[in-house]
C-alpha cells in the first residue's frame, strides 16, 4: 500500500527515515490530498461531504432494518459514497496534470463535483424512502429523478471522453507511460460506462434471475445469474488501478519508458480482456461468482 501511495509524491528522506512505515502512509496520504485541496477545492470538498453522508450510511445500516431487492436500504447510498469519493480525488489529482489552463479547469472541476454531488443526493434521497433509485419509473417522481440521473451520468461521460481525447493530444506532466496508462484506464472507463448503458436500456442489471435475489456481501453482486454491475465496477475503476501500476512499475523498475508502455499496454490488456469477459458471462446469465 504505501508503494502504491507514494506515487504521487516526492520522498523526504530526510525528514522520513525515522518514521514508522504507518506514519509515512499517513504522511502520504496528507500530501496526496492537499495536491487535490489546493488544486482542486470543489472535488476535495464534495468528496468530503459525499464521504460524510456515507458515515451517516453506515449509522442507518445498523439502525434502520428497512431492506429493498434483499438489501438493507442504506448500502446503495453507502457504496456510491465511497464510489464517487475515490473517483472525486482521483479526477483531482489527475486534472492537476493536464495542461489545462484555470479557467478550463475550473469549470471540469465545477461541472464534474456538483454534477456527482446531485446525483449522489438522488440515490441517497431515493434510499431514505426505501424506494429503488435506479431504473425507478414507478411514478413520476421517480421517473424524474432517474431522468436527471441519467444526465448527470451522461455530463460526466462526456468528461471522460474530453481527458480521453487529451491524454493522446496534450503533453501530460507525467512519464510517458503513465500518460499512455491515463488514457487506457479512461478508454476502458467508457467501456465500463457504455455497461451502464445497457443496464439502464434494461431498466436492471441481472440477466437470467429476477433482481433482489441473494447476493454477494457488501456488493450484492448476484450469486444465482448474470449480473452487469460487476463489469461495470471494475471496468470504472480502471482509471485508478491502470495508472496506478504504470506509476508502480516506474517506481519499481527502471526500464526505459518504451519497454514500460509495452508492459502497460500488455497489463491493460489482459485487465480489458478479463473485464470483457466478465460481461460475457453476465449476459450469458452466469454469476460472478456463484453460491
């Protein structure tokens, strides 16, 4: 972990040598999100209010019995929180490498933070009524709400494809591995958003199996038939685990940055391959994992 950590910041040797290795993690992870606070205050700070209103998640968890589709009501809300918290400071920290200028920036950072934070809120809002937040049309509130869902989603989705495009048209302030992981880790990204896509033309993410049935711990993946989420959730967490091994692997070994863009290339590669088939399987209405 603190490898993968100290990525994102220089090494004080001189200051660190005596430290525990908890205290140079927490260290760490200070640096890395003051990067984000300076930089880019309105993701900081909506990532904390996001992750505050998931602490309040957990309290219902444990006070509220409610359940919905076999769920207790407050674990959507509670994994969105954590969801758009980590992807709020990654998109801080990144967007601090584009060479945008502050006004473009600003208004990405704008866009993208109260574009999460409404969305988020709906999800949120939707548990408290115990009342499905996605592919929710049963009244008109719900089918309203879904709706400004689906277009906050749609907003983000075309932020994405705008780093996309710039990760292969700009000079990032990065190694030229790590730039070329950035813009595989988007590409799949929007893979993983396209699985979105199906799920809502569907108006559900099982196949083969009725929703609400017994599930995985935690993230209730379905364990009796296909279930989409699973795709999706790693297919968007690409952005983070790509880049994150391209930094690691710049850290870890000095080869030169041509021979890494292959080994990058090759790990985003059979990570896509294995995404790809994951969805495969779903649509075939086979689990994840099954019970």
């Amino acid at each position: 972990m603190e490898q993968l950590i100290s990525i994102f910041v220089k090494n004080d040797q001189s200051s660190s040598e005596n430290l525990t290795n908890h205290s140079l993690v927490g260290i760490k992870l200070k640096r890395l999100f003051s990067i984000v606070k300076d930089q880019s205050p309105v993701l900081y700070w909506i990532s904390i209010v996001i992750s505050l209103l998931g602490l309040f998640c957990i309290v219902g968890i444990f006070i509220d019995e409610r359940t919905l589709l076999g769920v207790n009501v407050w674990l959507k809300p509670l994994k969105f929180s954590i969801s758009i918290s980590i992807y709020l400071i990654t998109l801080g920290y990144l967007v601090s490498k584009y060479p945008y200028s502050q006004k473009k920036k600003a208004i990405i950072n704008h866009l993208t933070a109260w574009t999460l934070l409404l969305e988020f809120l709906i999800i949120f809002y939707q548990g408290s009524r115990g009342v499905q937040s996605h592919y929710n049309v049963a009244t008109p509130l719900d089918g309203i709400l879904f709706m400004f869902m689906g277009i906050f989603v749609g907003i983000n989705v075309l932020t994405m494809v705008l780093f996309l495009i710039d990760a292969i048209r700009l000079k990032l302030r990065v190694a030229k591995s790590v730039q070329w992981a950035i813009f595989l880790g988007w590409l799949i990204v929007i893979f993983g958003s396209w699985v979105g896509g199906q799920m809502i033309s569907q108006l559900g993410h099982n196949v083969g199996v009725a929703e609400g049935q017994e599930g995985l711990p935690l993230v209730n993946w379905s364990v009796k038939g296909g279930d989409l989420r699973v795709a999706h959730f790693f297919a968007l967490h690409c952005i983070q685990i790509i880049p994150l091994f391209a930094m690691w692997l710049g850290h870890r070994w000095k080869f030169p940055q041509g021979k890494q863009i292959w080994v990058v290339s090759l790990f985003a590669l059979m990570f896509a391959s294995v995404i790809g088939y994951i969805f495969f399987q779903a649509k075939q209405g086979v689990p994840f994992i099954a019970f």
